[in-house]
C-alpha cells in the first residue's frame, strides 16, 4: 500500500515538473543556451571572455539595444513591429549634443525634454496605425527614413558633434561610486559586492511569494526541491556576476539606467490592468475590443512607451561614444527585434516577457563579444547571429504547436 502511495507521489511530481517545464520551456532554454555560450566563449578565449573587463563592456554595449528590446517586446506582443527606432534613437541622441553644445542647456533639461520628443514622435508613428489601420511595418519604416533625414540634416554642418559634458558621458561610460571601507578587500568594489547580495535576497523572497501567489490560485508550480534549485542557481548567478563586475569598477550607471527600465516595466506589465489589456490585445484584439479594452489606445501607449525608450538607448548610445554621428542607431532596431525573438517573444503575439528580451540581447551581445575576441570576420558573425535568430524563431513555433 506504501508502495503503490509512493508511486503515486512520484508520478504527481513528475507530472508537475513537465506541466512546469512544457509551460516555461522558452525561458529555460534561453537560460540554458547562455550558459552554453559563455562556457564555450570562455574556453575558447582562455578565459578572456568571463573577465571583469570585458563582462563590463558587454554589458554596457548592450544597454542601449536591451532598453529598445523592452520596448520592441511590447510592440510585438501587440502584434506590430517598430522600424523606426534606430533612427529615432540617433537623431534624438545628436539633438541631445546639438542642446548642449550649441544651445547649453544644462543636461537635466536635456535628458526630460528628449524623453518627451521620444513618446511624441512615439505617439505619431503610432497614429496611422491606430487611426487608419495602416500596416506597423510601413508606418515605422516611413518613419524611419524621416528620422534619418532629420539625423543628416541636424548633423549637416558639422557631421560628428563631440559631447564635452561630464555628467551627461558618465552615463554610458561611468560606474557608481564605492564605499570607503579601508581595509576590506581592497581589490574589490565593495557597494556592488552589497548591492549584488541585497539582490540575491530579493529574488529569494519574490520567487517565494510569487510560488505562494501561484499555489493561492491553483496553478501548477514546480515541486519544492526544483523550486529550490532554481533559487539556488539564481543566486549563484547573480552573486558571481557581481563578483566579477566588483573585480573591475563595479556597476556602471548604463546597468543601473537598465536595471530601473526593467523593474518597472516589468511591474507594469505583470502588476497593473495595463499589462493585463497589453497582453489581452496581444492574444486577440477583436475579443478585446468587445471586452472593452480600446486596442486604439493601447497601441498609443506602447509605441509612446517605444519612443521614450527609443530616446533613452540614443542617449545612452550618445553618451557612450561621446558623441554624435550622422551613422548613430544604423541596425539598432534589427538587433532589438532579434534580442525580443531570441527571448522568447512569439511572432503571433499575446505572448513575451521583458526579463526574456534581456536574457535574448545578452544571448545576441556575448555572441557578438566572444566573436570579436576570437578574431572570427565580420561576415560570419552576420551569418551566425542571423541563424540564432532564425532558430529562436522556428523553436517557438514548435513549442506553440505542441502546447
């Protein structure tokens, strides 16, 4: 009889950890893939690859394309796409150097005003769309090309436009301060090494309320020892990915711009009826319109949002290069909707997370770096990316079909 309980037992659990895996089988494979890839690019660098140097740069050459990932992810879970956003991220980033260069404004006038050009120029995209049911990919391209204009025009006359500002290139090359601790490791970047820890305890406590939340309304959760590995291999992740940035110059100010865009966009569209009609236009925007949910409005909302963010990474790009140049934002909105499709974002809408569009930029990014460092051409690392984003997309395909 104990026999026959116990069996019983473990075919409920096994039975639950396919439900759990099947359910969340995208996240887990980019998980799994990312590491797959910075194993092999640190084997085949000597280690160069895992160092903190160029954990650093990667990440803050992957800031300004993950932000327009965010954005990009809630564009097509809506079911549009965005062509616009590369160019819009490089005129707004030369009109952030024109301000302060030729104009002096002080940087925390810039930075607003951009943003608001941002989810304006956001909004107008958006109108022929909303209003008109033109096709996203026609209304953004011939956006594209006005931004683009607008980008030679501004830099016309004086072609790349230096930024001189201090405060406004810490933003894309600078690091947050440490703590004077003398004495205590003295080769380490201490505030990260405090804040990588805080992280670790708060993703405890919200994998567990978020577990309890789940089992509250019945749906299917992991048993608890895979539940506890998954916390254990978040926190390892995390705590060694801040062991690492702690041995360079800590967190850079371009992680921390990210870090914020994530938290809450990830709380908007997790949190609040916003994301729940987000999604719901995404799944099936006639019955949403009858629930009463106006896709109109909502198609406003995120390509605002689009914009801002769009604003944000050419600041940050700007910022990054101190400067402008008439090339800024080329490929940027390629990369972003490659980074959305390689996280898990479905083609068909109605389904993507904003933490999956950044597991997908730093999937894109660390193949972009470990190339380089292995001195592989420029032309097979088009062909790889290319067939990476070719086969997150056919994986998704498949994964649908058989749910």
């Amino acid at each position: 009889m104990e026999e026959s309980k116990q069996t019983t037992n473990e075919k409920e659990h096994l039975t639950s950890l396919l439900t759990v895996l099947k359910t969340n089988i995208s996240a887990y494979f980019m998980f799994i893939a990312l590491i797959v890839i910075m194993v092999f690019f640190t084997v085949t660098t000597d280690g160069v690859f895992i160092s903190s140097r160029n954990i650093s740069n990667l990440i803050n050459q992957m800031g300004y394309i993950a932000v327009l990932a965010v954005g990009m992810t809630l564009i097509i879970v809506i079911r549009h796409i965005e062509l616009s956003v590369g160019y819009l991220a490089g005129f707004l980033g030369a009109f952030s150097a024109i301000a302060m260069t030729f104009w002096g404004w002080p940087v925390y006038a810039v930075i607003p005003a951009v943003m608001i050009l941002g989810v304006l120029a956001g909004m107008l995209t958006a109108t022929p769309v909303a209003k008109l049911g033109v096709p996203a990919f026609v209304s953004t391209m011939a956006a594209g090309l006005i931004f683009r204009g607008a980008l030679l025009l501004v830099t016309m006359g004086t072609g790349t436009i230096v930024i001189k500002n201090s405060v406004f290139n810490a933003i894309g090359n600078g690091f947050i301060p440490d703590l004077p601790i003398p004495g205590l490791l003295p080769e380490r970047h201490k505030l990260t090494l405090i804040l990588g820890l805080a992280a670790i305890v708060l993703s405890i406590f919200s994998a567990i309320k978020s577990r309890k939340t789940r089992q509250s309304y019945n749906f299917s959760v992991p048993n608890f020892g895979l539940f506890v590995a998954q916390m254990v291999l978040v926190s390892v992740l995390i705590g060694y990915v801040t062991w690492i940035l702690s041995g360079y110059n800590g967190i850079s100010w371009s992680l921390v711009i990210l870090l914020v865009v994530v938290a809450v966009f990830q709380f908007i569209t997790t949190k609040t009826p916003l994301g729940r009609h987000i999604y719901a236009v995404g799944g099936n925007p006639e019955a949403a319109e009858l629930s009463g949910i106006s896709v109109s409005k909502i198609t406003y909302i995120v390509f605002g949002a689009m914009g801002m963010l769009s604003s944000l990474s050419g600041i940050m790009y700007a910022s990054r290069l101190r400067s402008a140049t008439t090339t800024a934002g080329l490929g940027f909105e390629t990369d972003a909707i490659a980074a959305a499709f390689v996280g898990g974002v479905s083609a068909a809408g109605g389904v993507g997370t904003i933490t999956g569009s950044i597991i997908g930029a730093l999937v894109m990014m660390s193949l972009t770096s470990g190339m380089n460092l292995m001195g592989i051409d420029i032309s097979i690392q088009y062909i790889v990316r290319g067939a990476v984003l070719v086969l997150a997309v056919i994986f998704d395909r498949i994964t649908r079909r058989k749910m």
